[in-house]
C-alpha cells in the first residue's frame, strides 16, 4: 500500500540504528539510561517500540458507537439541581451521575433529598428512557433506589426503558471508613432484595458497582486499582449466587468503574486491561462472555485548588485516553471541584471537554486506535500481568472483605502512596501550577455556596418492613415512598447491628495537598505580618551565570508561597550584602553557577550570617566543598530531586520564627 501523505525518503528508510544516532547526537554524550523510566507498578518503559503485529485490533465498546458523555450533579437543592440537568442535556450530555450527600465522591456537597417529592423536583422533564442515569448515594443507596422505582412507577415509566446504575459498593465503603459488619451477609441480603425487586420491575439495573475511585484516591497504583476492582466485581458474583436470577444474567447486574487520569497511555492501557481481565474472570467461573460496560471518570487525585485552571488540560487528556481505551461512558469533573461546588461555566466546560473530542476530533469512529502500537499493547499486558496476580493474591486471602480485614489491601496500597507522596515531594512526580510553575499571584475562580443535609440519620419506619428476600423489602420502601414517608424512615438500620470499628481506614486525598497547605500557611503569614514570606536570592556573578539557577530557585520557594527578593547583579559583595538587609527577609539563599560559587560563595556567605541571616540556603548541590560550605555558615542545599516539601515546610517554620521574634523585639522596645 503506497503511503498516504509525502515526505523525505529518509522518513521511510530509516531504522532503529538510525533513529538511536539521531538520539546520541540529541543527547551530546549524555547516556540513554535517561530516556528509560519505570512505571508506578514497577515494570519499566522505553523510549521506543517495534510494532505489534501479534495482536489484533478489539471491540471495545459495543456497536462502535460513541461513548455516553455524563454529566456530574451534586448541587445540593433540587430544583437547582435540575436547572443544571436539564441545561446539560440540552447542551449535549446523554447521561447523568447524580451524587446525593453522603456519597463518598461527594467530597462535601451532594443532592439533598427528603422523600420522593424531592426526586420529583430534581427529574422534572427529564425524559429519563433516553439517557443513562448513574446515581451514588452511599450508605442511602437502597432508599434513594426504592424512591427512584417509586418515581418511575408514579410517572408511569417502564423500569425496563430506564438505563439505571447504583453505587452498591461495600468493599470500597469498608475500607474507606474502617468499619465492617460483624455479619456481612446481612448487608448482602439487602442488596440480594433489590437486585431481586429490580429484576421483578423488569429494570436491567446494574446496581453492584465495582469501582476503581477510592482505590485511586488512596494512592493504589493503576494495577492495585485493576486487582481491587475485579476483587470486588468477583465478590459480586458470588454474593449473586443466592439469588434467583439466572447465572448469564450476573454479570449485567455489575458495574466497572476506572479513573482516568492524565497519564495518556496508563489509562489508555487500563481501560483496554480491565476487559481482558474480566473476561478471565468470567471464563474461570464458567460464564458467558457478557460485554462490559466499562465507565470511566477524570480523577479527582491529580485535581488541585492552585491554578485550577490547568485542571482543564489534565481532564482533556484523561478523557482523551479514556476515549481511546474504549470507555462505554466518561465523566468529566469539573476544573473547579477541588475548590468548592462547581458552577454552571465549569460544569459546561467539562461537559464540552468531552462534547468536542466526540464531535470535533471523532474519537470514536476508530474501533481500536492504539491496537498494535508497542507501548501500549506492551503496557496493557504488563497491567494485566501484575493485577492479576494481585487478585489471586486476594483471593488466597479469602477475597476481598477478608483481605481488608487482614489489613493486606492496606498494606499494599499505603506502601504504593508512601511511594507516591516521595516522589510529589521530590518533583520526581511535578504538578503543574502547585510545585512546578506556580502563580502567587493567581486570581481566585468562582464556585457555589454548598450546604446539605445527611440524610444517614436514619428513623424507625412508619411499619414493620418485611425482611430482606427476593425484593419484598424493597418493594415495601417503595410503596411507603410513594406514600411520601421521608427517605430517613427507609433505610437500613445497619447502625443498629453489631459492627467492627477495629479496623485501619484508608486515607485519600488529592495529591497536591500537601504543597497546597504551605502556600494556605503563606496566605495566613501575609495577614498576620502585613508582607508575604520571602527569602533573599544572593545571586553571584553576571546574569549569564545565575540567571538560570535563580528562576528555577524563585520556582522553587513559590511551590511554598514564599516570594524571592532579587536577583539582581552587584557589582561588589558589600553591595550584596546591604541589599540584603535592606530586604528585610531573614533567610537567604545563593544563586550562582557551580564555579562562581567555589569563588565567592564562602565569603558570602560569611557576610550574610553576620549580617543577620538566620538560614541560609544555597541552590546546587555542595559536591567536594561541603564541609567548608557549612563552616562558612550555609546551611542547606537546594537541587531538583531534592525533599523540596520538607525543605518548604522547615522554611515556613524558620519565617514564622524570625518574624515572631522580630514582633517580640518589637513589643519589648515599645
């Protein structure tokens, strides 16, 4: 086959040879070594390589068709809510993930609803039989699922036409919190009674979910997220053995969930993964090859509150990747979620995100786009390689409930986040606009007022409910809803049985948090002085000599919120010197090219100390001279692989010193 567009014949012609003298002439003598790397789950990555012309290109998302482009709602009042949902699908979403407070993703917002007027309230006009419907609505997912039933009977709906999945993930919920039911099997009878009353309704709910989020958010590397979440999806299975639905029918009343991420060619290769990975599990337990619906949502971990708005690069190649892994259905949060309660512009922008890569970049309309390339095909049977050994791992240990017991799942995912924490507070793992480039002088964005209502402080029930079977229960909470009892009299009551607190909770969080405190510590420093904390750049020599280690240091000290003063060129060390203590900063730091400092970088510093220097930094690293650098006073070592977090915070300490002592000295002689 001719090639389809021209160029030099050289394009055509040349080999690897070729390409690797092409890359030495680019490195100028430095080693190749640079180019390789590792990923989080320990298998290595190369700059290049050979085709795959072993593996053919996979259906990923049934029919080929575009995937759903879902909208995130969380905003507390209903009627508000539903502005929102009716202006989303309007503007091109074709499906809904309504997030009730309580929900674990809520992350302090969330629906609030009553009782099925309220669900009446938030569904207005929405046609609901021509859009998927996702709802969470944590420890309320069985109320809030009965109110919905509820409501699709009253508007007269057939629950077949309704595509609904729930958030029925206990494990995740387990672990998260550190608490468990003494006896398990009584939450899965209740979750056996609505998998029964839905399948009587004729609904095809997925109400199990096996989701990836709070394995992420806790720091698992995208192979424990795999393991874990066909972990859970394998517990399903198992608890849906004791019911009456057929066992072709198990795997559709599951759910997958993935996080994206702004790693392009992970995530891409863990959406292609977790199928293969699936299809493993179900051949082992003798079933169908039932096709996944795989949905994936933008990471809420590598979302930050500084500079948000590169949040919305981050989303575009999340999406992108999810895109092209063959996600059935994406979720975009929006660029402003880790500030507050997004508004309507950004929760437009995130749905445009994904509206311009369906409409505009036709992502869809490749089957398989990354089918044959070797990074990727290389790095989804790695993926696959490394979490299935994991969930045997699981497995060996009882599954899952009984591993999170045991504390392995903890182990193993606290390990992977220590990991991760070292290397955000090296920048071995930078953050755009928090560690690396950050704007001190960022201007805020705007975002909503959230307040909400739990609705987990559950009632006694207006009667004696059945117990849970084959959707008896469920179908009593539903005809109490539509009698309009409060959803607070419909829910579980599992407060009321035994349960063990014993046990370790996962810790989650954004991953830019920690960098993100100093520069909130340097916000209240500001307040309480009246001026920003700042450090003193002594730079030394010409411009061409410390211009480049002066902006990286400036960088550096404003990853804390700390402002730099200078640099600027002296002609004479005591011109440095009084220009220090005119800038009024008690710590300082040399700037300077590795010669200049085995020059004058002694003296200075000498000069600096005596001049009331309390700290004093120098950006490089000290090679043979250290030991005569800190007999000259300098005191740390500034250099790019450096604990900068832990050099920050010390510095905020430092400063919240000198400038408690100044304010003392200060109030003695008044």
């Amino acid at each position: 086959m001719p090639n389809s567009f021209t160029g030099p014949d050289s394009f055509y012609s040349a080999d690897e040879d070729d390409w690797w003298a092409s890359v030495d002439k680019a490195l100028k003598g430095q080693s190749r070594d640079r180019l390789f790397g590792q990923t989080e789950d320990g298998f290595d990555t190369a700059p290049l390589y050979p085709r795959r012309s072993d593996t053919a290109a996979k259906l990923l998302r049934a029919g080929n068709a575009d995937w759903a482009v879902v909208q995130r709602i969380d905003i507390p009042d209903p009627s508000q809510a539903n502005l929102q949902i009716l202006d989303d699908l309007n503007g091109g979403a074709s499906g809904l993930d309504l997030i009730f407070f309580g929900a674990p993703s809520a992350y302090g917002s969330g629906i609030h609803v009553e009782g099925l007027s309220s669900i009446e309230t938030l569904l207005k006009d929405v046609q609901l039989d021509l859009i998927s419907l996702r709802f969470d609505a944590g420890r309320e997912n069985i109320q809030v699922l009965a109110a919905l039933f509820a409501y699709l009977e009253k508007q007269g709906l057939d629950p077949a036409t309704v595509n609904i999945t729930a958030g029925f993930d206990p494990y995740s919920w387990i672990a998260e919190n550190g608490v468990a039911l003494d006896d398990m099997e009584n939450v899965f009878r209740h979750f056996r009674d609505a998998v029964g009353s839905a399948h009587e309704l004729g609904s095809p709910a997925r109400l199990m979910k096996a989701d990836g989020r709070v394995w992420h958010e806790a720091g698992a590397t995208p192979a424990q997220e795999l393991a874990l979440v066909l972990a859970s999806a394998a517990a399903h299975l198992r608890m849906l053995e004791d019911t009456q639905l057929p066992p072709e029918d198990w795997p559709d009343r599951i759910s997958m969930s993935l996080v994206a991420e702004a790693d392009q060619f992970g995530t891409i290769a863990k959406a292609r993964a977790i199928r293969a990975l699936w299809a493993c599990v179900l051949e082992g337990a003798e079933l169908p090859q039932s096709p996944m619906q795989l949905h994936m949502c933008t990471s809420f971990r590598m979302l930050t509150r500084r500079d948000p708005w590169v949040n919305l690069l981050r989303n575009t190649v999340a999406a992108f990747a999810a895109g092209v892994g063959g996600a059935d259905s994406i979720c975009v949060l929006p660029h402003t979620l880790a500030v507050g309660l997004p508004d309507a512009f950004a929760r437009r922008i995130a749905r445009n995100t994904q509206s311009i890569l369906l409409e505009e970049s036709s992502l869809s309309k490749v089957m398989d786009p990354s089918a044959g390339s070797g990074a990727i095909e290389g790095r989804t049977d790695n993926l696959c390689e490394v979490a299935w050994k994991l969930f045997q791992e699981i497995e060996a240990a009882g599954g899952l409930v009984n591993a999170i017991r045991s504390g392995f799942v903890h182990d193993k995912i606290e390990a992977a986040r220590t990991d991760l924490q070292a290397k955000v507070a090296r920048r071995k793992r930078p953050i755009t606009g928090v560690s690396e480039f950050p704007d001190l002088s960022e201007k805020a964005v705007e975002v909503l007022q959230a307040t909400s209502q739990d609705i987990a402080d559950l009632e006694a029930p207006p009667q004696e409910l059945p117990e849970p079977g084959t959707g008896e229960r469920l179908n009593a909470v539903k005809a109490l809803a539509l009698q309009g009892h409060s959803l607070r009299k419909l829910g579980m009551r599992l407060d009321l049985v035994p349960r063990d607190t014993s046990l370790r909770a996962l810790e989650t969080g954004r991953i830019a948090e920690p960098f993100e405190r100093l520069r909130s510590d340097a916000e209240d420093y500001e307040a309480q002085n009246a001026a920003p904390p700042r450090v003193f750049l002594a730079s030394l020599g010409s411009l061409a000599q410390f211009t480049a280690r002066a902006t990286w240091t400036a960088n550096a000290f404003a990853a804390g919120g700390i402002e730099t003063v200078g640099p600027q060129v002296f002609e004479t060390r005591e011109q440095l010197i009084a220009s220090f203590r005119q800038s009024g900063a008690p710590l300082a730091c040399l700037v300077s090219s590795d010669a200049v400092y085995e020059a004058e970088a002694e003296a200075v510093a000498v000069g600096l100390k005596e001049a009331g220097a309390t700290h004093l930094y120098l950006a490089g690293k000290p090679g043979e001279r250290e030991k005569s650098y800190t007999e000259a006073g300098i005191d740390t070592y500034l250099y790019a692989g450096c604990d900068l977090l832990a050099l920050l915070e010390t510095a905020h300490g430092r400063l919240t010193k000198a400038a408690d002592t100044a304010l003392t000295d200060l109030e003695v002689r008044g």
